[in-house]
C-alpha cells in the first residue's frame, strides 16, 4: 500500500514521540510505500540516518512554522501551543500535494496528544487512522491527596483537554473523520473514547524496542553479589511519574533494613521533594543521584539494578519501562496506569488501594516481597523478556500494524 503518516516528532536515536516516529516509519517502509511528515527540524539527524542506509525507507517530507513561532517552544513553556499550530500549517501546506496523491492510508501517528485535532483525517482515501492515542486520568484517590499546587495543575491540565476536546472544532471532528481509532492502552481498559467510536476502536501498543541496536547488545549484568538490593528510578522527576511516591516507598524499606540501595537517574522540578522525602527518612546516605545520563549508561543500570520503582499515575506506556522488562528487570508500578497494564501482562506487580496511604503501603510491602525472593525476580524477569520479545519489539508490532491496515482497509473499502 501507498501510506501517508503525519508525525511531527520523528528522531533517530531518540525515544519517547520521537523514537515513535522514526522507528513505526522505518519498519513500515518494510512493507509498504510510506511517506512521512514531520518538522524540519529533524531533517538534519534524518537524513544522516538514512545516508547509505540498504533497504526500502520511508520518504520524509519537512515542514516547519515560521521561525518567529518558535517562540512558543522555548523552554518547553508553550510545545503544546506550537504542536497545535503546527497540525494547522502543516495541512494547508500540504493539502495540495496530499490530495494529488493516491495514498491508501492516512494515518495520524505523533503527537498522541488526546485533546489535539488531526487535520489530515480530512482527506477522505480508503483508510484513515488516529492513533495509537488514549487518555490517561489522574485516579480519584491521587488526585484528592496531591500537594496543593500539584493537585491545582492536574485540575488545570484536565480542564485544559476537556475544553479542547468537546470545544475545538476539527478536535471534535477528528474521531469523526477516522475511519479507525488505534487505542494505545488494552482492549477494554477505558480509553477516553465514547461508545458511539467503540465499532472503531483496535488496541495497538504506542512504543516498543529494536534489541537489534548496538547498544543493547553491550549490556550484561557486570555486578558482583555485593549483598545489596539496588532499587532504581529512573525518570525525568515530575510529579505525575511517581518519583516522589517511589522515594517515599524506598524510604519506608530502608528505614527497615540495611540491605538496600537506591540509584536515582534523571532531573527535574521534584528533586527537592524527592530529597526532603529520602531525609524525612533519613535513608539519605543510601542514595546515589546521577542525572541524566546517556542511552548506554542508562540501559546498563537497568541490568544492573534489581528493582524498577515506575508508580506514574496518568502515563503512557513508557519506552523505559519496555527496555527494563528486557533486561529482564522487576518493576513495581501503580494500578490503573497504562505502564501498570503491561506490567501485569508479564506477571509483575501493581499497588492497589482506596486511598494514597493504602496505595503506597500496598506497593512498599510488594516491593518488600520482591526484595525478599530473588527467585520471583528472576522469575518475573524472564516473564518480563518473554513479554517484549514477542509483542513490543518495533518488529513485532510494526508487523502487527501493517497487517491491521492491510485487513482494515480490506474490509473497509473492498472496491479500494
């Protein structure tokens, strides 16, 4: 087929949205004509990617708002507002050259921002796709205990996407317009999508890994058994990440028992926070900050380290949490957070309760258990492997995809 996908973020060597981009293009090209939108402020590390590179691949195509606009990015104070911005010039720009094309596809694929419109759904062709996407709210016992100006925020940003998304015309339009909505949750967890759109919804996973790349295949576990139990986070340090529960959940251990250790990796606005927490215990001494640090490193401390401590609590799947499961790491995350669905999929743990305290107390005495039993780790670890191996590689999923839009389109439009 002849694929048309929107992706504004879309970086080699990137994670997150933009490694997103770049790796669903490059796999799908494996099996189809596909051509990419996306800023041109990534044709730079693009194009180098692609220099001598054997194969099929995508054909990229760049558009950027006037540098004035850039403004908005600075800081990371007003994104949201240049992404929005951007839907909007890039389809006019483009809508020209869209319509003389004979695309079989058209797929929104990043951002997977669920109250931002897809202007390019528009553009009637045998298949159009909104997705993967889904909406991920703050669970009612959390949001009632955040800290005041954490809480204020939270209640900000839901009102934000309420009013986006039942008040911004081609918003509303957009589930609309495409013929199928990929959710990036699983199959009958609440996607944000009501049942008038259920005819139209697939689950489809949002990331994934290549293990294939240079750097995964230079890790091993190189510690000794020093008699320590190494807990991680690893996180930029906001809030809604959970990098102040998982420092509460370590200081609770620690003050307990003189077997364990916490390496932190990451920063952000909460690292006063997460330090008042870890001294309130006074387990200070056991913890090791880092930063950020680079791919290599980072995926090393995950071989490295015994325990993931992951409790976001309104989170998409995050690719950190895949690359731990393959290094066969345990993690300890918060139920109903989409990181929490894949984690119980491979058999590991979630924190459950009515309220905060029972949540945390919930998560500090599974995490104990894990502590306890280096053979349930191991266990889970290779369940963890197994998981990732055959449903989240990019291989794997982007296989999936394809024959999804090839089935779908099929079914769809069979004169097509």
């Amino acid at each position: 087929m002849k694929i048309f996908l929107s992706a504004y973020a879309c970086e080699p060597e990137k994670g997150s949205e933009p490694g997103i981009g770049w790796n669903v293009a490059l796999e799908l090209a494996k099996y189809h004509e596909v051509h990419v939108l996306t800023r041109a402020n990534n044709r730079e590390s693009i194009e180098a990617a692609l220099a001598g590179r054997q194969g099929p691949c995508p054909v990229f195509h760049y558009y950027d708002l006037p540098r004035w606009l850039t403004f908005w990015k600075k800081k990371r104070r007003g994104y949201h507002l240049y992404y929005y911005l951007w839907q909007y010039g890039a389809y006019f720009h483009s809508r020209r050259w869209l319509s003389r094309e004979n695309f079989d596809v058209v797929q929104h694929l990043t951002f997977a921002n669920w109250a931002m419109p897809s202007l390019f759904l528009r553009e009637k062709r045998p298949l159009t796709v909104w997705g993967p996407i889904g909406e991920v709210h703050t669970p009612a016992a959390i949001h009632r205990a955040l800290p005041g100006m954490v809480r204020f925020r939270d209640t900000l940003r839901a009102w934000g996407m309420w009013l986006f998304t039942h008040c911004e015309p081609c918003r509303v339009l957009t589930p609309h317009w495409a013929d199928l909505l990929l959710e990036s949750g699983h199959q009958g967890v609440p996607s944000g999508f009501s049942a008038r759109f259920q005819k139209k919804l697939l689950s489809h996973p949002q990331t994934g890994i290549n293990p294939q790349e240079p750097e995964y295949g230079r890790c091993a576990r190189t510690r000794g058994d020093d008699g320590k139990v190494r807990l991680l986070i690893c996180s930029e340090f906001l809030h809604w990440k959970g990098v102040t529960f998982a420092c509460e959940i370590f200081g609770r251990i620690a003050s307990r028992r003189e077997d364990v250790e916490l390496h932190i990796y990451g920063k952000g606005q909460e690292k006063s926070a997460m330090k008042a927490i870890l001294e309130k215990h006074g387990v200070s001494s056991k913890v090791q900050w880092f930063g950020f640090v680079g791919k290599q490193e980072m995926l090393q401390a995950l071989w490295d380290a015994d325990i993931l401590l992951y409790p976001s609590y309104h989170h998409g799947l995050a690719t950190l949490i895949l690359q731990a499961m393959w290094a066969g790491l345990p993690i300890v995350a918060m139920l109903d957070d989409p990181v929490a669905q894949v984690v119980q999929e491979g058999g590991g743990m979630v924190g459950q309760g009515e309220t905060l305290e029972e949540i945390l107390e919930d998560l500090t005495q599974k995490t104990l258990e894990l502590i306890q039993e280096p053979e349930r780790r191991h266990v889970m670890g290779e369940s963890f492997r197994k998981l990732v191996a055959e449903n989240y590689t990019w291989s794997a999923s982007v296989e999936r995809l394809s024959r999804l839009l090839t089935d779908s389109r099929a079914a769809q439009h069979p004169q097509a």
